[in-house]
C-alpha cells in the first residue's frame, strides 16, 4: 500500500460477504524498503497477504510498511 506523504498510519474497514475486517495501514521503522509486515488477528502472515474468509466475525490485519 501507498499512502500520502503525510499520513502515518490508515485504517479502512472492509466488509467481505458477512466478515468485516478493521485493516491498520501503519509506516513503522526497521520495515526494508520495498517489503512489509502483515498480520491477522495477532499472527503473522508469511505471505504477506490477508486471507478473506466469510466466517461472520470481525477480524483485526496490520500491515507495516517503510517509514520511508
């Protein structure tokens, strides 16, 4: 994800079928440039991505990208 010079951090709230998923777009240090660091209700996602399931909850991603 890109986000505007100026922003820190986002967070969008997406609905998929009946899931709703609270999606924390955050610039962190330590991340290298041109990589990021995804989570999904407090376990790593490897991958880098975050599954879309319709299960009916509500489910908690951060994604860390480059503070630079």
């Amino acid at each position: 994800p890109r986000l505007p010079g100026k922003w820190n951090e986002v967070t969008i709230h997406y609905r998929h079928h009946q899931t709703q998923y609270h999606i924390h777009i955050i610039r962190f240090d330590g991340i290298a440039p041109g990589s990021c660091h995804v989570s999904m209700d407090g376990e790593d996602q490897p991958d880098m991505t975050i599954p879309m399931r319709d299960d009916g909850r509500e489910h908690q991603a951060e994604v860390r990208i480059p503070r630079t």
